[in-house]
C-alpha cells in the first residue's frame, strides 16, 4: 500500500472511531475531563508506538523524538495544534450531546473547514489552485447546502 494511502486509511479508521466514541459518551460525563481521560490513553499509546516509529536502538529515544520540539517554531506549532485540538473535541461532544447526528455532523464540520482552508493553503502556503478545485468547492457548497436542508 502506498504510504498516502495508508496515511488516509489510519485517519479514516480514527475517524469512525472518534465519532463513534464521542456520540457514546453519556451525557453526565463532564466533557473536559473525558478529554483528560482521552488524552491519556492517547499518550500512553504515543508512548507504546514510539520505538516503531522512531526506532533507534539506543536509550536516547526519548531525547531524539522530542529533540525537534526544542524551537520556538515547534513550540508554537504544538500550542496551535492543541488549542485546534480541544476545540475539535469539545465542538463535537457538544454537538453529539445536543443532537448532532453522526451521520452528517463531520461531513458539515469537514467540508466547512476545507472551504475555509482553502485560501489559507493559497495564500500561506502557496498550493495551487485550478478550476477543477474550484468545482470541487462548489459541489461542497452544494453539499452543504443539501445537508442544512430540513
């Protein structure tokens, strides 16, 4: 399998598992510290991965995995990601506690946000732009405007 492939595959199957423990969740568990809980289990998991991801054979495995932290640029990079990341995490436990259907809510939040990125990627970034990607948002609107219908 292609490395992209997989990638997508690993986030696809994240993906269904995420929506389908956030819709689980009942509605007497306090949502900040489930994401304590979450993340956790997260780091733990980080923790047990690490050695396949970053084999080094040597006891500075510690030391060389988080060694790209180490810049202001890195930093500041972890600090958006995880300001990005409560925000995502509570977005949906909200919205699956008050009703959001976990059929449509990520398809909404997911095509709103890549609208939104697009001219960030444009301009930041500089990823090209073609006509055929400009269909591509319009059917997203279109998609999205389907979904908002009652």
């Amino acid at each position: 399998m292609k490395p992209l492939l997989f990638a997508f595959a690993l986030a696809i199957l994240g993906s269904v598992i995420y929506h389908t423990g956030q819709k689980l969740v009942p509605p007497s568990v306090q949502p900040l510290a489930l994401l304590m809980g979450a993340y956790a289990v997260a780091f733990a998991l980080a923790a047990l991965a690490l050695p396949w991801v970053q084999p080094t054979g040597s006891a500075g495995i510690w030391r060389e995995a988080f060694a790209g932290l180490a810049t202001g640029s890195s930093l500041r990079a972890a600090l958006v990601l995880g300001v990005g990341v409560l925000l995502i995490e509570v977005g949906f436990l909200l919205a699956y506690r008050w009703g959001g259907s976990l059929q449509w809510s990520a398809v909404v939040v997911n095509g709103a946000a890549a609208l939104i990125l697009v001219p960030i990627a444009v301009g930041a970034f500089r990823e090209s732009f073609s006509p055929v990607k400009g269909l591509g948002m319009a059917l997203v609107l279109g998609g999205l405007a389907l979904l908002a219908r009652r």
